[in-house]
C-alpha cells in the first residue's frame, strides 16, 4: 500500500504539515499514522538523507523497530514520537511528506531530515476465524 502521496485516514483530519505554524484548517495528507497499523507491519520512510525501515511493536504506543542510517544501522528499539517541523507542534504517531520524524531512542530524541516519502511495505494477512 503506497501512501505516497496521498492517504490519511479522515478521522485524523486537521491542520496540514505546510499550515503548521500559520494556523489554517485542512486535512492532514501525504502521509501515515502508525496508530492505524496493525503490529508487526513494516513503513519504509524514504528522508532526504535516509531510508528508515520501521516495523511496528505496538502501533497504539508507536514502539517500533527502526534501522537506516547512522543513528540506526541495526534494528533498534524506539518510540516514534510523530512528525514536526522543529517546533514544538508534533503531530503525535505520525510520519508525512515535508516533515522530519521524531524518535525517542535510549532517553533521547533523534529527528530526522524531512521526508521524501512514506509507505506501507508489508501487511500481513489476520488470522481466519474458524466457522
């Protein structure tokens, strides 16, 4: 599934990432939630520096595996905060265009450079219920 560039669940509408600071209402696109994952699912967030492979823990927490670039050259264990623009305003469990990703990683925040794009590329089936 390829949420690049359009796919934001509505429920999570609000201001845009460009409307941030000015203050204007739209919806939240060019990106995902990863509260709206199931566990296990692998995002692969390409940056303007790096590729982030991130499989998810627990999407409700945002506790993830993560590994791409120095920071994180093997799998590692993270919270993601969500997106911002280097301000205090983040968009919490969130990861889209135009804006950099914020871990906490080990007690500390690591913040990426800006995303170029953000995809889902794994989903794995649900269990079947037995008639």
């Amino acid at each position: 599934m390829d949420i690049t560039p359009k796919g934001v669940n509505e429920k999570h509408g609000t201001s845009s990432s460009a409307d941030l600071e000015s203050g204007t209402a739209s919806k939240w696109t060019d990106g995902i939630q990863i509260d709206e994952l199931d566990d296990c699912e692998m995002v692969v967030a390409q940056t303007t520096n790096t590729v982030y492979e991130i499989t998810v823990r627990c999407a409700r927490t945002g506790d993830v595996l993560v590994c791409g670039g120095k920071r994180f050259p093997e799998g590692t264990r993270a919270q993601i905060m969500g997106a911002t623009c280097g301000g205090p305003t983040v968009k919490v469990l969130g990861i889209y265009v135009g804006m950099s990703i914020e871990f906490l990683c080990q007690s500390r925040r690591v913040v990426t450079s800006p995303v170029l794009s953000v995809k889902v590329q794994s989903k794995f089936p649900k269990a079947q219920k037995s008639a």
